[in-house]
C-alpha cells in the first residue's frame, strides 16, 4: 500500500520538475531576447545620433550656402540698377538716328 501512495507524489514531483524546468527554459529565452533587444536598442540609438549629426552639419552647409546666394542675388539687383533698359536704349537709338543726318553734313 504504501507504493501507491508514492507513487501519485512522485508522479507529481515528476511532473513538477517538468513544468518548472520549461517555465525556467522560457525565462531563459525571455532573457535573451530582452538583452538582445536591448543591444539593438543602444546601437540604433548612437546610429541615429550619428545620423542626426551628420544632417546638422549638412543643414549648416546649406544655410550658408543660401547666406551666400542671397548675398549674391542682392549684389546683382544692385547691379541691375546701374544698368540700362532696353527702352531706354531704344529711346537713346532714335536720338542719335535723328541728329545722325546733321553729323553727316558736318563731315562735309
């Protein structure tokens, strides 16, 4: 009689070791994975910084160059002002046509 009586407690113990040891296996893996997780997260991480890095020196380039075209374009309205319009000139051509026949009688 008493082998049946322990042979249900060890059925059971059996058992309970069985579980224990899968619940144990299955932390291990959550483990793992976590720390593998975690690994990623902290080289994303400084790749984003170098990344983020990288496009504020770009951005920098850029606003300088746009300081410097914006200076240019400034300089060439500036300059535009000293020139000429072609309405002007066409006013200037048919002036000189209109006093060209007296430069020609004075030449003679």
């Amino acid at each position: 009689m008493p082998e049946q009586q322990i042979s249900p407690v060890t059925s059971l113990l059996s058992e309970f070791n069985t579980k224990l040891r899968d619940i144990e296996e299955r932390q291990r893996l959550i483990k793992d994975r976590v720390l593998l997780i975690g690994e990623n997260l902290v080289s994303l991480k400084e790749e984003t910084i170098s990344e983020i890095s990288q496009l504020k020196v770009k951005a920098e380039k850029i606003e300088g160059e746009l300081e410097r075209i914006k200076g240019t374009i400034a300089l060439l309205v500036e300059e535009s002002k000293n020139y000429a319009r072609k309405t002007e000139l066409e006013m200037l051509y048919r002036q000189f046509k209109m006093f060209q026949p007296l430069m020609e009688k004075d030449k003679k």
